[in-house]
C-alpha cells in the first residue's frame, strides 16, 4: 500500500475575500477526488470539516456506494469511495495518518495563488511522491474548498506545490479537476 | 486565438451495458470542463445533446453567470462559461468549427478503453495541439458522458488518444477529472 494520502478541507478556508470560512461538502467532490485518488494509487481520502452533520453526509454517501444498492449496481464505485473518511480536523487526519504509515506523513499544500513560500516544483513534488508510493516517507497532499487554503494552513505545511500553470492569466479550476491534474503530474505515468 | 475547441457529447454514448444512449446533461460538468477548457486556453466548449429541453437548461446556466447575478458576484465565472455552447449532434460542432476556424478540425476522441485501432500517444497528441494552439491545423478534442463515446464516434474520429493511465488496474475517472488531465497532458506547461 502506497504511504499517500490526501486531504480536502472544508476549514480552515477562505472566501472570495480572504476571510477565514467553513464551506459546506460536495456530493461530487468526494466522489471525483476518491475516484481520482483511487485512479492514482493514493491510499486514504480525508474529507475534513469540524460539522458533525456533514459527517454523517459524508458516510451516508459512501454506505451507500460501499454497501448499498449502489455497490451492487456499480461495484467500481466502492473500491474508490472506501478511501474516504470524514475526519473534524486536519490535525485528526494527520494523526490517523501518522498512526497507519508509522511516522508522521510530510505535508504538501496546494494553491492556485503563485506568490509565498516553500514552493515545491511539481518535479520535486514527483519524487516525494515516489518516496511515498514506496513507502519510504509519507506524503499527505491538501487541498482546499471555496477559494483555497487559509494562510494558517500554507503556513504550517511542509510544502506548497507550484500552481498548476494557466494559460492567459486564468487561474480558476474547480478543486475537483485541479486535484486530478496534480495527482496526474506527481504520480501519472510518463 | 487557438484553435482548439472540445465536445462533451451527451449522444451517442455507451450505457454499463454497451448499448447507445443519451444522458442528461450534468450542471458540474458544464462548469468544471468550461473552467478548465479556460484555463489550457481552449476556445469553444460544446455541449452535445438532441434534447432541445437541455439545451434551454445549459442557456440558462451559463447566461446566469455570463448576464446575470452570477456575473456580478462571481466575474470569472463568465470567462470560463462563455466559451460553452450547446449544439445538436456531433456534425453541427464540426460543421461550426469548420465555419470558425476556415477548415475541418482533426477530431480526436478519448476513451478509457485501452484496445482499439488509431490510437494516438500524449507526446504525438502534443505536437498537435501545439500546432492547433499556432492556428496551423484545428482540432476537436471529443469526451463522452456516461460509459464513453459509442464505437461510430470512435470509429469516425482521425485519432482515439490513449486512456490515462490508472494505477492498480482502476479506470473509472469521471469525465470532469479526465478532461482536466487530458488539457494538462496536451496543452499545460512543462
């Protein structure tokens, strides 16, 4: 099992004008970005918000693919949905994930803004990743929900990952294809 | 301009089973695909669908945030969404891409599938959407809802690129997030 990981966080995040907020879950983000991490070999998928309520969103959408009716009429669904667990905190996902990989996992964050520190290639990204997939030295990749990351989050990371580059000065994925996109650049074969 | 345009058909598509059939037009995949065509710098985004009805229903989301509220409170929204138009069939997108760009698009479809004949390498895809993006020769880049793009748009197409590679055996991203990769493999920076 690949000791890789990744995180969306629903706080803390920020809104269209940098306030620090708690967005609400996506029914197709967990299914997208379990598919895509499922797709790329990651091993677990915290979808973190401290709402108890979307805890159980979040579980009933997974029972049902995973045990459900939907396992039966499409059973590939489950083996991308059982990768997902809600947790409250990105501390709780960093320490179950530090409890299954045996030591605390590096963290990379994401973000579309290019200025700021520890900023990691995508190529030096690629070979944390490869370390990770073989099990040397875990990786947990975050990612953030309405418009990214709080600064508190980028701050305490290991890494921040470069931008994914946009042509034309446009800068606005949806976190579902953005997610894709950098596990397709850190772990996609060439 | 670049001359590269994609067309995310709606018909004919494969059903689990194999058989051809239409799909219903998905709110997140008009903006997560727009979003994305925006951004690798894509110039048209075709929703493909016969239902008249869901034309009426894309219109109306993409004028809410290329017109309306959604313009106001979210200005690079329209950005993305005003590259989307719905059309007919697959010939209605050619034939207006045709009429756009003064000649017949290369059509390439993709498809999860690994068999098949035509198929095309990212590194050869590359070279054409680079020479697509300089306005050398346009081309078409074609994704399927549902269980991908029926064997006669396959079979119709110049090129079927090769499906993106899944670790561990697992082929089922959904088209948001293989389209995101797809753009990237093509057409992102290095």
């Amino acid at each position: 099992m690949s000791a890789i990981d990744c995180a969306l966080l629903h706080h803390p995040v920020r809104d269209r004008a940098g306030a620090v907020v708690t967005t609400s879950v996506t029914n197709l983000d967990v299914h997208d970005i379990a598919r895509s991490a499922r797709n790329y070999g990651l091993s677990r998928y915290y979808v973190v918000t401290p709402i108890e309520a979307q805890h159980t969103l979040v579980r009933r959408i997974t029972e049902h693919w995973t045990h459900g009716a939907g396992r039966r009429r499409m059973p590939e669904r489950h083996e991308a949905l059982e990768l997902c667990h809600p947790v409250e905190s990105l501390e709780l996902a960093l320490a179950d994930a530090a409890q299954r990989h045996g030591r605390r996992p590096l963290v990379i964050a994401t973000a579309a803004r290019s200025e700021g520190p520890k900023r990691l290639s995508f190529e030096a990204g690629r070979e944390l990743a490869e370390a990770a997939r073989a099990g040397t030295e875990p990786v947990l990749i975050l990612f953030g929900t309405g418009h990214g990351l709080a600064n508190i989050v980028l701050d305490s990371a290991d890494h921040v990952l470069a931008p994914i580059p946009g042509q034309f000065g446009y800068n606005h994925l949806s976190v579902r294809a953005a997610a894709a996109i950098i596990f397709d650049r850190l772990l996609g074969a060439r």
